[in-house]
C-alpha cells in the first residue's frame, strides 16, 4: 500500500512539474523581447546575478497518508497506539513511517529510534502526550509531530543534520563546479574563491530559496559543493522537524535540522527546516537549522516558533556554518520567525561573514511587527527585475541591527532602483545599512550608536535623491555617519541630535528640514558636499561665472525640498532652534525659516575654500608660473617675479545685498589649484533669523597656505613649479532682527595668503548684515551686541606679490536717528535725520539751540530732528533756558535793562503815590492854621511835597 502511495505521489509530481516548465517556457518566449528592455546586464554575463533570487512557486498538496504502523507488530514497542505505546529498545527503520493513534507514544531513555536515510520520514499524529526520554535520539530526514502534549528529556535529541531529501525543484540551493562552496536555504552559503574585479558580497555558494514560507518552513536544506568532480565531498542538506502540540512543550534536549559538516574538501550543507506551534514551551534545550562547516560554510536554515507563552526557552540558532577554507567568511545566517509578535530574527551568532541573507517580498497583511538583524549577520534587499522599481521593506514595529549587522539594499554594481522602509523604529548599534539606489525611510524614531548608513546614489540621476523621515527622534552617538554620495533629505518633526565626536550626517547636497531643534555636538559635522566631492557622479554645480545672485539665495522656496536645480549644497530648513558645537560645512550654506542659531565656542559654520577655483574674478599667471590672487569684495593682489607683475582678480558683487561666491587663482585643471570662499545665508528677505548667537567662528574665507587662523589646507606639491595667489574671500549674508557676538567669536570673509613661493593675497570677501524691522523712538533697543571680531581683509601676498584689498562689511541703511553697520543710536549732540549707515550723516546738533547752563542728553532711538534734547547741569536751574527763579523773571519782562528801567518806573511811581496820600491826609489834620515850626528842624515846611518825600526816603 505505501508502494503504491510513493508511485501515485511521483505521478502527480511529474506531471505538476512537466505542466509548469511547459507554460514557464511558452511566457518566457513570449516575453524575451519586452523583458529585454528592462534588464540592466547583458542575458549571458552577470545576469546571472539575478536569477538566483528566485523564489519557487507552493508546492502541491501533499498526498494522504498511509496506513499506521502498529506499537507492537511494527515498532516493537509495548501497548497500544490508542492507549500507551512505549518504544523500550532501539529500532532502525528502513521506509518512511507513519504513526497515528488516540493514546500516548513514549520513547524510554537510552532507545535510539533512527531511519538512517536520506529524506526519510517519521510522522506521528497522536491525540495523547509523547516524550523521547533521556538520552534517547530520533535520527531521520523528516520529524513530524503532532501531540497534545511532548517533552524532551535532558540528553535526548530529533536529529535530522544532513539527512536532507531533495530541496525543492527549480531552485539553486546547491551550488555548482568545484569550489566546495556551501549550500544555501533560508541564507547563502559561503564560497572561499573570490574572482579578481568583484568584491566579496558578490560571490556566494548556493542560494535561498522558500522565501515565501518561512512563516511555516517546510523545506529541506541543500547539499554543499565538492572540490571534486570524482568524489562528492560536500555536506548534506539538513532536514525537517515538524511540530502541533496542542498545550504544552518541554524542550531540554536537542532539535537539530543541520546543515552537514563537508570536512576540509566540501562545503557545508545549509540548514533545514524547525516548525513549531504551542501553546506553551518552557525548557533550556537547543533548537537548531545552523548551515554545516565546511571548506565553505553553508547557510542557515529555516525555523518558525508559533507559541503563545514562553518560559526559560531554549536557545535556536540558524547561522551559517563556519569555512575553513576562509575563516572571515562563514556560511550567511539563516531566518527565525517567531509568530506571535510577528518578527524576524537574522542572528549569525558572531561568525564573520561577507554573504548574504535574502530578504525579499514582506507581507502586508498582517505586518509584521519586528526585524531583527544582529551578531555578524548580512541581510539584503536585492535588486528587482525592472530598471527603476521601489522594493519595499515595511514592518509594523522595529527594525534592529545590532552587533555587526548588516543590512544592504540593492547590488553594488547597480545603483538603479529605488527602496522604501517603513517602520516605528529602526535601531542600528555597531552594524551598517548600504543602499544602492536611492532610500525612502519613514519611521518615528532612528537611534544609531557606532553605526553607518553608507547610499551609493550610482550615476543615475533619477534616483539621486534619497529622503530619512523620522518623525520623532534622530539621535547619532559613538562615532555614527549617515552619507550619500548624491542628495540627501533629513526630515522630522522632533529632535534630530549629533551627540559628539564622529558623528556625520554628510552628502553631496545636504537637506535637513522640519525639526523642532538640530544639535550639532562637539565634534559631530554636517557636510555638503562631502570631502572630494567631484570624484562622484552627483556633483552639485556652482554658479562661478555668473555675477547675477540666484534668486533662491533671497527668495527661497518654501517646501524644503531636495531639489538638485538649486544652488545650496547644505540647507536646514523650517527648524526652529539650532546648536552648533561641532561643525556645519558645505560651499551653498542656507538656514531658512529658523528662529534662532546659536554657535557655542567650540562651533564653526564655515564655507572656507568652498567656493570656485575659477570664477569671475579669478586670478592670473606669469609665464613661470607665478599667480595673483582672486578678487571679490576687494581686487586680488599682484603676483611679481622679478620686477614683472600680473594683476590680481577684480572685485565684483553688491555691497548692499551681496550673495556671491569667492574666486580662486583660476588653474582649473592643476592639482595645486586655490578655491575661493563659498556663501553662508541665514534667514532670508521674508523670513528673517529671530537671533544668531555667537561665541565659535563663522567663516567664509579663501583658500591660502599660510599657517595661520585662517589655513585651510595645504596641499601646494614641493616639486611643483605653480605658485597660484589666494582665493579671494566669500559671502556672508545674515538676514535677521538680533545679534550678539561673544568676546572669543570671530565672523570672518578674508582673503587667502598667497603661495609660499611668490603668489599674491586673495581680495577680502563681503559680509553683510540684513537687519528686519529695526525698531526706533521709544521702543529702540539694540539690535546687536558686538564684542567679538569681524573681518574682512585681503590676504597676505610673498616674496615680491602684493596683498589682496580688504572686502567689505556692511549693514542695511539705518532709519533716523541709527546709524552704523548695526544701527546704534547717533552719538550725543548729533542728529540724523536722513536714512543711511554712515557716520557722517549723524551732523552736530545747533549750538545756538543749546542754553548756557545745559549740556546734550541721549535719547532712546536717537535723535531724529533737531532741536536735540538737553538738560540743565544742576536742579537749581529750569528748563527749557535753564534759569534761576530770578533770572525766570528778569527775562520774562524783557531782560536786565528793560526790567531795571521797569523796576525804577515803578519805585517813581511809588513815591509819587505816597506823596500825593500824605498830603491829602497829613495836610487836613494841621489845618486851621500852621503848625509851629521846632526849633532845631532842618524841614521846610514852605515844600510840604518835599517833606513827604523825605519821609519815604
């Protein structure tokens, strides 16, 4: 009756097979000629790159099964199958076997109960409990179980490693020729032989396959490769363990679906397959689908675990077996999927690997939660079929890469297509991410410690662009780095935080937009474009030539996207509070729509030798190579030798609004070429900066070569017979409502020092302060405190070379009464009533508007008209003429004369009163007659008009 099952079974897999390499072969015809036009490598070369990521259709469904076996008749156990069936002495099977029964199967310890042979099967399905006592094995290619309850006793083992039956058709699990290469399942297996011109993650051994089942991985591993073609060294496949226990499973033995070991001449066998579903399992047993050692390891297997409560569980492992043929170079991990939370585990136990673990199609319904990629293992998202496609890595939870792992999208010889990954968290600690293509990350929060994500943007300019998206949290600490070497969008709502030495967000244009606040920790650096920008395909390119300002360098957009028809290299974009401990650098600087910037002491923002090397005002050559300086805000300097001078480059640009990059010494093509200084614009002409606050440095200086504050670089050949001038300073352009500049900050455009053998000083660059809404009168209050230093000068010429000329500082014109590049109030006793910045509009106020006694007071606002406010010296005097109280009245009847004339009007009057009073009333009371005269009186009483007089006197 088996017989006849096993032919039946062949029957119907032959003619399955037969039907769909027939309808395989008809569409493939069919579609040679569109499909042409989308592949990327030629059909008989490295295409064959690709057709190992094939992934197999479902197989059919399995046939019944046969008959069972009885305990005793067949087994030569003790009881009943549908009571209690006790396995008491060892057993060698030689055919499959089927086992099925209402009671329980127990196998004793020390029994051996074994079908040594490839791909043989034991199934038992009872509605009882089993155990495999101590000490006890199950040797086979197949381990079905299906139980109510099953324990494995100490010591006991199901152990199927290297009793694979055939892996399933139509997939390339056991590699080819003779390179003892390792088998491949759920990872790659190794291969030790490396072909000159490609790197070590493009070669492997056989490859994965049962992508689409490793939720209930059923499976056989595959056979690794001979370093024979006479003798078959290679390892076998491992085989299947099945598992349905209905309550509860005790594991503290052995679950072993290895990969075989193929000794010093053969690759390893990958790992098999582990199902496993229960509703609890507790023990501290071991579970394993590990790949095989071998001269090449082979890759891991398969394992599934779907239990609902876990206890003191036992230890599963998947990687890849060990080569010793290339130690650095183990077998790739396999999978892990644990189904309750619904996560996938890639763990290659610390075994260094350069191959690859497949992660292909992810399911979306239901998510899953969790990936974890962790302990040496590589996982990889390879590329699709068409030109430009999105592949998609979305989980519902966290992705996390830990302790070594790698996760890597796309080939590395192929940067064509574009991916998206979608989580909740992705956590990277001492592990890598690679792209190639273009990367769509959307998750909430991104922690990377001592980590890498490394995209290779490749020379294709539709997918140059890659975007981060964490909405939460971007933290970088221990020396992480995130860079592209085309653009890069960093965008989020939260906190985006470069903890300290090492750590780098850096590309060729750099976007970062939407943050609450950027920290930039000491020594951390945001750059763009990066080191040796033009070595790259993806090259922003400066507008040297032009003397016109781009207009987004004024009016930016206000979307804060990457977009490669701009001129900025480095924006931060709609960030509401930035720190710089560390440093920003990039050639376009922009900070658009922030409030506010703070440099510490230990930060720089810098555009120095950014700028062009030719440009508009490059520098000129002597026959023997001597160079002037590049020009800018000021005119390079001469470059002499020996009497005979070239001049240097002219100055160009707008003082008033300047936006322009510095130019070099103008020997493009030559290796000791100079840069000029690049541009650096906070705020913009709508949305100005709330207030910058600096104690560090910010620069945009010519490149030069002396060993001063202002170096850069040298990189003047010894040999070299090029002597080329400074580069000539850059732009500075800061639109904003409040500044302060510390005691230690420096706020620097100068020209570069000329070369050490005789070139000339760059020209000082422009810096410009852009003030908004400068207010005045009564609510003045200064828009800037400057202690610190800003300079713009000319750089240094050699020898017989002149210096540049210094550059230009400028502010925006001041209202009435402000004058100066930062607006501060006119000094005392002076007016302007004028717009403008210059001193000489602030004019003495009238000096015959100012009273004697009274000296010029400050006014808040300044003094916009005259007359100018004053006040008297002393309290004893009063405003407005400063006065005393008689001096008030003296002048208020017409002054000193006039009064005194008054006064003795008035006196006269006075008198003339009194007079005239006496008589009228003395003279009546003597009448009738006269009055005796005294004796002695010296009056005379014949002038009665006299004597009153007299008498008043």
């Amino acid at each position: 009756m088996a017989r006849f099952h096993s032919r039946l079974l062949h029957f119907f897999t032959f003619f399955f097979f037969f039907f769909f390499f027939c309808t395989t072969f008809v569409i493939c015809l069919s579609s040679s000629s569109f499909e042409s036009a989308f592949w990327i490598t030629d059909s008989d070369s490295e295409g064959l790159l690709f057709h190992q990521d094939y992934s197999p259709p479902a197989p059919p469904p399995p046939p019944p099964h046969a008959p069972s076996v009885s305990c005793t008749d067949d087994l030569g156990g003790v009881g009943s199958l549908d009571s209690t069936c006790k396995i008491v002495a060892d057993l060698n099977l030689t055919r499959d076997v089927y086992i099925a029964g209402k009671g329980n199967f127990y196998i004793l310890p020390g029994v051996r109960f074994h079908c040594p042979i490839l791909g043989c099967s034991i199934t038992l399905n009872i509605s009882g409990n089993f155990s495999l006592g101590e000490n006890s094995t199950i040797v086979a290619g197949t381990f079905e179980l299906a139980a109510y309850n099953a324990s494995f006793f100490n010591g006991s083992a199901v152990n199927t490693t290297g009793w694979a039956g055939d892996p399933p058709p139509q997939t390339s699990g056991t590699p080819q020729g003779v390179e003892g290469a390792g088998g491949g399942h759920g990872g790659r297996g190794a291969s030790c032989l490396v072909e000159e011109g490609k790197l070590p993650e493009d070669v492997w051994g056989g490859d994965t396959y049962s992508w689409s089942s490793l939720q209930n991985p059923s499976s056989y591993g595959s056979k690794g490769g001979s370093t024979s073609k006479e003798v078959d060294y290679g390892g076998g496949g491992g085989g299947r363990i099945t598992m349905d226990i209905k309550e509860f499973l005790d594991v503290n033995g052995s679950l072993l679906a290895e990969g075989g070991d193929g000794g010093s001449k053969g690759g390893g066998g990958s790992g098999g397959s582990v199902y496993i579903k229960a509703h609890k399992m507790t023990g501290g047993g071991r579970i394993s689908a590990s790949g095989g050692n071998g001269f090449a390891g082979g890759g891991g297997g398969r394992v599934a675990v779907d239990v609902f409560s876990r206890h003191d569980e036992p230890t599963i492992y998947v990687h890849g077996g060990i080569s010793r043929g290339c130690s650095k170079n183990a077998g790739a991990a396999g999978t892990l999927y644990d189904a309750v939370p619904r996560s996938l585990n890639v763990n290659n136990y610390n075994l260094s690997t350069d191959t690859e673990t497949l992660l292909l199609e992810f399911p979306y319904q239901p998510l899953w939660t969790n990936v974890y990629i962790r302990n040496c293992a590589r996982a990889s998202v390879p590329l699709l079929w068409s030109r430009v496609q999105a592949s998609e890595l979305i989980v519902q939870g966290q992705i996390s890469l830990l302790c070594g792992g790698v996760l890597s999208f796309g080939l590395a010889h192929y940067a064509t297509s574009e991916f998206e990954l979608l989580a909740e968290e992705l956590l990277m600690s001492d592990s890598i991410i690679k792209v190639y293509g273009a990367l769509r990350m959307t998750v909430k929060i991104f922690l990377m410690w001592n980590s890498k994500m490394l995209i290779d943007g490749g020379e294709d300019s539709t997918v140059a662009t890659s975007w981060l998206e964490a909405s939460n949290l971007v933290v970088l600490k221990e020396s992480s780095v995130i860079q592209s070497n085309a653009n890069l969008g960093v965008h989020g709502q939260g906190l985006l935080n470069l903890s300290g030495s090492g750590d780098k967000i850096q590309a060729q244009r750099l976007v970062l937009s939407l943050f609450y606040s950027i920290h930039v920790g000491p020594g951390s650096v945001l750059r763009g474009p990066l080191e040796d920008a033009s070595s790259y395909a993806i090259t922003p390119k400066l507008y040297c030539e032009l003397q016109d300002c781009p207009i987004e360098l004024l009016h930016p957009p206000e979307d804060c996207n990457v977009n490669s028809s701009l001129s900025f290299t480095l924006q931060i974009c709609r960030v509401e509070d930035i720190t710089v401990e560390g440093l920003i650098k990039g050639s376009v600087v922009h900070f658009h729509r922030a409030r506010t910037i703070s440099v510490q002491s230990s930060g720089i923002i810098t555009a120095s030798g950014m700028g062009c090397i030719g440009g508009v005002g490059k520098g000129n050559f002597l026959d023997n190579g001597i160079g002037s300086g590049g020009g800018h805000g000021g005119k390079g300097g001469l470059g002499c030798y020996n009497g005979s001078c070239v001049g240097g480059g002219n100055s160009y640009g707008n003082s008033k609004l300047p936006c322009e990059l510095g130019s070099g010494s103008g020997n493009e093509s030559s290796a000791d070429s100079i840069a000029g200084g690049g541009i650096i614009v906070m705020g913009s002409v709508e949305h100005p900066l709330s207030s910058l606050s600096v104690e560090g440095s910010v620069r945009a200086d010519g490149e030069g070569f002396a060993e001063t504050v202002w170096q850069n670089k040298n990189f003047l050949s010894n040999v070299s017979s090029i002597a080329p001038g400074g580069g000539a300073g850059g732009t500075v352009l800061l639109f904003l409502h409040t500044m302060t500049l510390g005691e230690s900050a420096i706020l620097s455009s100068v020209g570069g020092y000329g070369s050490p053998k005789g070139g000339g000083g760059g020209g000082g660059g422009r810096i410009h302060f852009h003030w908004s809404n400068i207010p005045t009168g009564d609510v003045y209050q200064p828009i800037a405190r400057v202690k610190g230093s800003i300079y713009a000068r000319g750089g240094l010429g050699r020898d017989e070379s002149g210096s540049g000329e210094n550059g230009t500082v400028t502010g925006k014109s001041c209202p009435k009464g402000l004058y100066g590049t930062f607006c501060v109030e006119c000094p005392v006793g002076t007016y302007k009533n004028v717009s403008g910045s210059d001193s000489s509009l602030c004019q003495p106020c009238p000096a015959w508007e100012l009273p004697h006694r009274a000296i010029y007071i400050a006014v808040r606002g300044g003094i916009a008209e005259t007359p100018c406010p004053y006040k008297c010296i002393s309290d004893r005097y009063h405003m407005p003429n400063c006065y005393t109280a008689l001096e008030e009245l003296i002048y208020t009847f017409g002054g000193p004369w006039l009064f005194c004339l008054l006064l003795v009007g008035l006196l006269i009057l006075l008198a003339l009163v009194l007079s005239v009073a006496r008589m009228k009333f003395v003279g009546v009371d003597e009448l009738p007659g006269p009055a005796p005269t005294q004796h002695g009186s010296q009056i005379d009483h014949s002038f009665p008009f006299l004597e009153s007089l007299n008498e008043v006197i």
